[in-house]
C-alpha cells in the first residue's frame, strides 16, 4: 500500500432527497456552508471553525488580499445576504476544506436534500465523527459558476489558495521500488532531480513558516527556473515516448511493456518529481507576486494569467501520467492471468509479475492521493446472462476484467461460433455501450478483444432455431452482417433459454436513425399508381 499523501481529507456525508415533498424545517438550517471551487475542494464559511475539522487556512498572503479575498467571496456566494436575514457569522471565510476522494464518488450518484437552494449534508471529520451540519453547493452548480464569474480578479487569488493547498503534498519519495530503479536508470539525471525537490520543498516549508513568499524565500527557487523547466521537459517527453509505444495493439503493447517495464516506471516517477518541482515553483511565484501591493492593479492580469496556465499544463501532465500508469498496471495484471510466461525481464534479475504489478500499483494509488482522487480497478465481471455449456471459466472473467473495452461492466458473455468455412469458437461479449466479438484463443492465450461495434450502430437482429441443432443469431450493424450460430446444447432447455435471453439483449438496441430512413409516395396515402392497380 503506498504511504498517504500529507494533509487529511473530511468527509461529507448526504442525507438521500426521498422525493419533492420532503421538507426541512426552516429552524433547522445549518450555520455553516461550504462552496465547492473545484473537485474536492470548498471553502467554508462558519463564526467558526467546526471542532475536529481538518481545515487548511488561507496562507502565504498580504493582509489586505487576504481581506479583498474573503469579502469578495461573502459578496459573491450570498452568504452575506445569509447573514443579514439572521445567520450571524457566515460571512466569515475560515479557510479551504479538501474533501475525501470516497466522497468525492459518492456525490456523483448521489441525490441530495435541498433548501432554499443549497445541497444539505453533515461534514464528516477524518476520524469520522460528524463536525458539523452544512449547506453546501457543488463545484458544477451554477452557484459556483456565479461565485466564480463574480470574484472578478480575485478569482485568480482563490485559485492560486487552492494551488498553495497542494503542493505540500510529497511525490512520495519513500515509494522506494521505484525512487530505486529511478536512481539505477537516471543516475546521470538523479542528483539534480533531487536537489530540485529539495529546494522546492524547502521553499514550501519557509513560505508557510513566514506566512508568505518574500524576496529571501524566492531567490532560491528563481535561480533554478532553467533547471526546473529543462528536467520537466525531459522526463515528460520520455513519457509520451511511452504512451505512444502503447498506443497500438495489445500484442505490441505487451511487447513493449515486457521489454520496458523497469524504464516506463523510473521515467514516470522521474517525471512526477519533475513535474511537482515546478509546479511548487510556480505556485511560489504567484505567491510572491501576489506579496506584491504596491503594484496590485498592474500584476492582475499576470496573477490571473500565471495561476490559470500553471493549472492547466499541471493538469495535462498529471493526465498524461495517471493514464500511462492506469494502462501500464492494466496490463501487468493482464500478463499475470495469461498462460505465457509470467515474469517480467529487468535490468540485472528476473522479476516476478507480481512485483511489476505491485510497483505500477503503487505509483498510480500517489498519483491518485496527489490529485485528491480514489484509485479505482475495474470490478471483478459477474455478467448476468451467459451462454455457456456449463459454467463460465473463471480464468475468462479474470482475463476480461482488464481487456473489456472502457472498463464497462459485462452484461453478457456466449460461447458461439463464428459463421465461417471452418467454424472457429469465439465469445460474444455485451456491455452497455457496445458488443465485441473474438475467437477464443485471441482472448485466453494473447489477451486481446478483435472486433467490437457500438450497440448505437446494431440496425436488425434476428435469432432463429434449428431443428436438433444450435439457434443462429443474426446481428445486422451499419456496415456488416454477423451471423453467429450456437452448439447443439443451446438448442433445448436452459441453453436455449439463455440464447434466446441474449438475443432478446441486442435486440433491445435496434435502431434506424432518422437520417437513414426513407419514404417513397408508392407507401404514402392513396397514390396514383397505387389506385390504377386497384382498379385493373
């Protein structure tokens, strides 16, 4: 398990809206509100903070930005409006709340109680007690979106808060299976590696010590700017040498990961180090001319400008480094079920897959606490309808698990044949955005999925039986024809039941669009041609 990240989440928890007329009594209105600015983050407003909460508070800035932030935040989310209808203190702005990644995925499903407008729930301590009853508006509402439009510059200011929330968080140089091979591949590279984390770190720590960035602190950090943009530069390029490499089959996917396994993870945990070094710095930097009041009104737009640009490119990079790793630890897993050979070439032993999947794992579980998100698998597949003979192999699922396109959940997996001279054993396999079909051996023994279509382009199916025979399923799509047909033992009983079951599957996503339907006057009405015949 890879270390937590520094800094602890709360939890929010939401009470279910049971329907329009549920009610919440007018007198019982929490006293705090939380204003969610981006994914897991929000800022509170309370006379206080809640007991037991971990609160992170606005730092690094004048006290006067300080003040032009927090009543521009009251001002534009209502609160002071809140207040003078009687809910004394809310317009006080205590600071950032981080919400944990769990909540996180609970609020996508969740429907919540409303009132007057606010989303209701209770903040959850990390120890899990319950700190407070809160209003609260998500970060995709449109009271946020109108908070954000409303702040005008200081928006720029409330961003760059949340950006100096962050970067105190380590890239965990304690996950040492990697900073080992990191070290053993880029010994050239290591030593100003580390020292730019270091510096970076430091500042960080001086920065929050001194309650902002002043001349003494940034001097160190702008005199590596070279450094910090020429390492990001080079380990990030060495990744998307990586993520091109894998943009191919599965097959040379494999290939390529057994061959480099040991590089793609020193490249990546390189590039992490790299890329938070300057992110660090350029947070700093904002900070430092935020410090600046003299010249507030000419450094708006250069604030504005340097907190949107360092998030974006902070954004892209880490994508690119959460999608390398998701694939790379999707493929390891999937080698460990194949029947080939099971481990892994390294630089001076043999490794087992295991250890491959264990270090790839815990890379992806930092770079998911980095970024205030839950490191998600693919579920283990239980498909509800099955065509088989006897039971579904388990070694089938395992291997699906991690080829199934999209990581959907499998509605339906068949032993079929495929529709040919030589018949060849295939399986069917339906999701709920496409279908997929692949000889047997491609799936156990190479792991690869052949075809697949979007239920979105099936225009007819047709299931048919034979007499003492194996039903055929006709499955026409925009472009082809596919006709699959089934073993005897599906032609009676519960073999034919679940066939027919899986037909009925496919057949419920027919569809012609509208842009290939057709008239013809010969259909419409009583035409002429049609009443000559009549008459003959």
């Amino acid at each position: 398990m890879a270390p937590e990240a520094d800094g602890s989440e709360n939890e929010l928890s939401v009470p279910a809206d049971h329907g329009p007329d549920t009610a919440v009594p007018p007198g019982d209105d929490p006293v705090v509100s939380l204003v969610e600015i981006e994914p897991g983050v929000a800022v509170l407003f309370a006379d206080q903070p809640p007991v037991g909460l971990d609160l992170i508070p606005f730092e690094m800035m004048s006290a006067q930005a300080s003040r032009r932030l927090t009543d521009n935040l009251a001002m534009a989310s209502g609160i002071a409006n809140l207040a003078a209808q009687g809910a004394q203190g809310l317009t006080t702005v205590q600071g950032l709340v981080r919400l944990a990644p769990e909540t996180l995925q609970a609020l996508k499903t969740a429907q919540p109680m409303t009132s007057g407008g606010w989303n209701l729930g209770s903040l959850v301590t990390s120890n899990g007690k319950i700190a407070a009853s809160v209003r609260w508006a998500p970060v995709t509402g449109a009271q946020t979106a109108s908070i954000l439009s409303a702040l005008g510059p200081a928006a720029a200011l409330l961003a760059l808060q949340v950006q100096l929330a962050s970067i105190s968080r380590r890239i965990d140089e304690n996950v040492q299976l990697t900073r080992d091979v990191l070290q053993a591949l880029h010994e050239d590279q290591w030593t100003t590696l580390l020292g730019l984390h270091e510096t970076t770190m430091r500042a960080v720590r001086e920065s929050q010590a001194a309650g902002t960035v002043n001349d003494h602190i940034f001097a160190s950090i702008a005199t590596r700017d070279a450094d910090l943009r020429k390492q990001r530069l080079l380990f990030r390029s060495l990744v998307r040498g990586h993520i091109k490499a894998l943009d191919t089959d599965g097959q040379s996917r494999r290939a390529h990961i057994q061959k480099n396994i040991e590089q793609i993870l020193a490249d990546t945990h390189g590039m992490l180090m790299a890329e938070w070094s300057w992110y660090r710095s350029q947070v700093l930097r904002a900070g430092h001319i935020s410090r600046d009041e003299a010249n507030a009104a000419e450094n708006e737009r250069l604030l504005a400008e340097l907190v949107a640009d360092t998030q974006r490119e902070h954004t892209s990079a880490m994508d690119e480094v959460s999608n390398l790793l998701a694939d790379l630890e999707r493929q390891c897993r999937l080698i460990a079920e194949l029947p080939a050979e099971r481990s892994l070439p390294f630089t001076a032993k043999r490794q087992s897959i295991r250890d491959s999947v264990r270090m790839a794992e815990a890379l992806a579980e930092r770079v998911a606490a980095l970024r205030n998100r839950a490191h998600t698998q693919p579920a283990p597949l239980d498909p509800p309808v099955t065509v088989f003979s006897d039971a579904v192999p388990d070694e089938l699922l395992r291997i699906l698990r991690w080829i199934v396109p999209g990581g959907e959940p499998l509605l339906a997996i068949a032993d079929v044949n495929l529709d040919r001279l030589v018949g060849e054993d295939a399986y069917l396999g339906v999701t709920p955005e496409r279908f997929f079909i692949s000889a047997q051996n491609a799936v156990r023994k190479q792991g690869t999925i052949e075809r697949e279509f979007p239920l979105s382009e099936i225009r007819y199916v047709r299931f048919r039986e034979r007499d003492k025979r194996g039903p055929v399923l006709d499955v026409i799509t925009t472009d082809e024809n596919i006709r699959l047909t089934f073993d005897d033992w599906a032609g009676k009983g519960k073999g034919l039941d679940d066939a027919q079951r899986l037909g009925n599957l496919l057949a419920a996503a027919m569809d012609l669009p509208e842009s290939e339907r057709r008239t013809d006057p010969l259909l419409i009405g009583e035409s002429p041609t049609r009443e000559a015949i009549a008459a003959s």
